[in-house]
C-alpha cells in the first residue's frame, strides 16, 4: 500500500458518511488537502512521502466519523432571529 492508496481510503471512508450529493465535492476537496499536507510533512521531514506518512497524517487528522460530520450542515433548532423571543 503506498501513500495514495492510504489516503484514497481514508477520502472514501469520510465520503461513504455524507449525504450523496455532497460526496463527491467533499471527496475532492479533502484528497486535496491530505495530498498537499502529505507533501509539505514529507519535505518537512526530508523523505518521500510512503504509506507510513501518510498512516500518521489521516490519525492526526481526525476519525472519518468525525471529519464526515464537520462537513455536514449543522441543525439549528431554533432561528438565530427568533432567539430573543424565545428567551422571553
């Protein structure tokens, strides 16, 4: 398994926990960002990015669960407009 295949893994596993319509912009953007992080810590760290690197970087970068659920939109249950008159 190398670096790619680490990531690809960890991109699909988020993906599989978003709503459909949001999969694959969600996809797209995180490989992104998980390929560039990748690069910088490997030229960091004076070595080429591998499977271990990359391993590192998707646990420092969160649970899939949890990544998944940043990217869903949050539940507001009452209007931030409406919250005086509800206090009252």
């Amino acid at each position: 398994m190398n670096a790619n295949d680490v990531i690809d893994a960890y991109v699909a596993e988020v993906a599989v926990q978003l709503p459909r319509r949001q999969r694959n912009d969600v996809a797209c953007e995180l490989r992104a960002l998980l390929q560039e992080e990748l690069l910088a810590k490997a030229e960091a760290a004076g070595r080429p990015a591998d499977a271990s690197l990359a391993t590192d970087l998707v646990r420092a970068f969160g649970r899939p669960g949890e990544v998944a659920a940043r990217y869903l939109p949050t539940l507001t249950v009452i209007d931030p407009a409406d919250g005086p008159r509800f206090v009252r």
